[in-house]
C-alpha cells in the first residue's frame, strides 16, 4: 500500500528545513520554539532573524535516512549557516543555510515511484529581514532540485533505442513573516509548491504530479503580565494537498498515456495553546505550554480495473487533547546553564478504511473498517549551555553518560550527545 506519514510532514514540510537550526536550546526546554525567543525562530518566523545578525550557526548530530557520507563526517556534521549584516542606515539582514542531510526525506518520493535512490536535492536556504516602518519584515526561499538522465549517445541502448530515462525533483518554498508592536507579536505565511519528472527509458511518463502544495498560517502574541510572568497565546494551521497520478503502461509502444492510478494524500492541521515564560529570579526561566492540536487526513487511492475506476478512502484523525510541555533554562556557572524539559501529548487517533464493493471478491458490499487509539507520548529531555566569550554550544545528552560516566570510568561506549549546536556571533 502506497502510503506516506504526513503526520510527519505537515510538522516538517511547510518549512522543509525546520530542524535546520540552533534548535538543541529549545528542544531540550521541553521542544519550547513557540513560546520563547530564540534564533532558532527563525524557521517559523522569518522576520525574527533582524534580532540575530552576525552570527555563524553549526549543527552536529547522528543523522541517517538513506546513505551518509562517513568518510568525511557529513553524518555527523550536517548543517552551516550565517547571518549577514549590510548597511548602516537603513541595515537588513541576510541569512544563508546549506545542508548536507540528503535527499530531503519529506518530499512525496512515494508518489513520484523513482526507479532509483531518491535524489540529493535541497540547494539552499535563503533569508532575508529590513525593518518596515516601525515593524520587522522577513522573507525565507528553500529551493530543492535534483535530476538524474541517461546520456542518450551512450553505447549503451535499451532493444536498439536510446535510453531517455529522466528523473527530477522540484521544489519551491516561500515563507513571509512581520514583527510588531516592539517585538511582542509575530506573525507568518508560506507557501510549498512540488513538482517532479518520472520518465521511463523510452521517454514516455511513468508518473507525474496533479498538483501538489502546502499553506500554512502561524502566530504569536508575548503578553507581559508582570516582571516574573509572560502569557504567550499562539496558533497555527496548514492545508496540504498532495497527488500524483500513474501510468503502468508507460512500456508500452500505444496506448501508454492511460492513467492506471491516481492518489491523493489531503489534509489540515489546527493548533492553539497558550505558553508561560516564568523568570523567578535572575538567570533562570522556566516555561510552560498548554494547548490542543487537531490533525485531519484523507487519502484517496483510485486504480482502474477492467476500465472501470475502483476507488478507496482512508480517513485519519489525530486530536491532542491536551498538550502540555515543560522546561527550564537555569544558570549554573559563569560557563554552564542547565536544561531539562518534557512533552505530554494526550492522543485521540481514529482511522477509517473505506473500501468499494467487489473490493476482495465479486458480490461483496461496500465495507467501512474503523479503528480508534487513545495513548499518551511523554519524552523527556537533558541538556546543557556551554558559553565562552562569543561562543555558544547547546548539547542535547545521552542520558546513558550520565548513567554509567564516562568511558574510562565505566568501560562502555555510549553517545555522549545526541545532538550539538554551535554559534560563534561575529561582533
């Protein structure tokens, strides 16, 4: 069965790279991007990186989809980027991000049906922030791109004909954003466009897109209730359409451009909460975030069968009824802060499997299965903040080093982190 996570994807998509960032200070205060400030903001809210300018981000952890390249450490050490700044006047800030995390994982591969290994695809990550009067405008662009073809003057052909195998992927995402009332609301838009070319050896189509695109909207308001409490009333919601359609006969010499499959994965999002930054004393904040996420889903696989269209329907819905997170950020040393931070989702999963009639044998009616889940996903977060001068270096621990020490204490080997991020601000 042809089916994709898109739970997964519309958290990662509408910013392909959201996990690109100096993300291990958030994460590790209990996943806390939305109700903090932070530079990691910048992947929700554009125009947050005119607070950041000048700086040089580096991030490090043990990354694996496909293949990695362990010779040269790009496993390890899979994202740089730097935030420029120009003019004095009227200054704006510039931000570029490359990767080495390849393919991107959460493009539709499923529906393009490559022959081949999913291409190396994601070029850049491109921002941009000026001020607008009295507010921060902000401007994200990801471009992706990948293509493999045969050279058709090779020797090699396929019965006597020149192979004309072409396989290429595109994407486009456009992310807006604006700062106002002194910093206190940000708000922000974007837009995903996919595209992608599946072409067999004798140049005919095997797959093509039918449409594909993600939208989303998000927002947050920091309300100062006094000098120890911040309220921060956020939301968010996304739509995403997804569709490809197949042609199995594509080898042949007639009638090859009849389309045998067509699906369609579509879907919103919704999420609302309510943050808390509580600062009791000097150096040390801890947060709070209580909300609710709604997750609604349609897949629609439709195959023709003796001419005629057979279709099916699988309907998936997720509430998470509540949500609660949790952290702290607290200094220790001059050199050291302490980071601890927890998730609880409370889900409510319901899928409903909707099949035609003569689905498994002639005679059988229209049938509808439907399965109900109720669980609780808790993860629990260590980390630490190590600062000298200009730099920065978040960790995300292994909670194993705490356990057994040390190497040379203990004898066995364990990750000491699972995740690194380093800043150095070049003022």
């Amino acid at each position: 069965m042809k089916r994709v996570l898109i739970l997964s994807m519309f958290l990662l998509l509408f910013a392909f790279s959201a996990a690109f960032a100096t993300q291990t200070r958030t994460l590790t205060m209990g996943d806390a991007n939305m109700v903090i400030h932070d530079d990691n903001n910048i992947w929700l809210f554009p125009s947050t990186i005119y607070d950041y300018p000048e700086m040089a981000i580096g991030e490090f952890g043990e990354y694996y989809y496909y293949y990695y390249d362990k010779e040269n450490g790009s496993y390890l050490f899979t994202d740089v980027g730097v935030h420029y700044k120009f003019g004095e006047k009227k200054p704006f800030v510039m931000g570029l991000y490359f990767t080495t995390k390849q393919p991107n994982p959460e493009f539709p591969y499923d529906l393009a049906n490559f022959s081949y290994t999913p291409l190396d695809n994601h070029r850049i990550d491109l921002f941009y922030s000026r001020m607008l009067g009295d507010n921060k405008f902000g401007f994200h662009f990801e471009y992706l791109h990948g293509a493999r073809t045969h050279d058709v003057d090779s020797l090699y052909t396929y019965n006597g004909l020149p192979d004309l195998t072409e396989e290429k992927t595109d994407a486009y995402s456009f992310d807006f954003g604006l700062t106002m009332k002194d910093g206190k609301l940000d708000l922000a838009a974007g837009l995903a466009l996919l595209s992608w070319t599946n072409t067999g050896f004798n140049g005919h189509d095997r797959t093509e897109p039918d449409g594909n695109m993600m939208f989303h909207l998000r927002g947050r308001y920091f309300h100062e209730v006094d000098q120890k409490i911040t309220l921060v009333p956020h939301g968010g919601f996304e739509y995403w359409k997804l569709a490809g359609k197949e042609y199995d006969d594509w080898q042949l010499a007639e009638d090859f451009g009849v389309v045998t499959d067509q699906d369609e994965y579509k879907g919103i999002t919704f999420d609302a909460g309510l943050g808390l930054n509580y600062t009791p004393a000097a150096g040390i904040m801890a947060i709070g975030d209580f909300g609710i996420e709604f997750v609604n889903e349609t897949d629609t696989y439709e195959d023709l069968v003796d001419d005629e269209w057979e279709s099916r329907e699988y309907k998936y819905t997720w509430l998470t009824l509540p949500y609660f997170k949790i952290g702290i950020d607290a200094v220790v040393f001059d050199w050291m802060d302490l980071r601890m931070g927890a998730t609880s989702y409370w889900v409510n999963q319901k899928n409903e499997y909707d099949y035609p009639a003569d689905y498994y044998t002639d005679g059988d009616p229209a049938f509808t299965n439907e399965y109900k889940y109720s669980d609780v996903e808790n993860t629990v977060y260590i980390g630490a903040g190590f600062h000298w001068g200009n730099l920065f270096i978040d960790t995300h621990i292994n909670p194993e080093m705490i356990l057994n020490g040390f190497n040379f204490i203990s004898g066995r080997e364990e990750t000491m982190n699972y995740q690194v991020s380093l800043k150095y601000n070049m003022f």
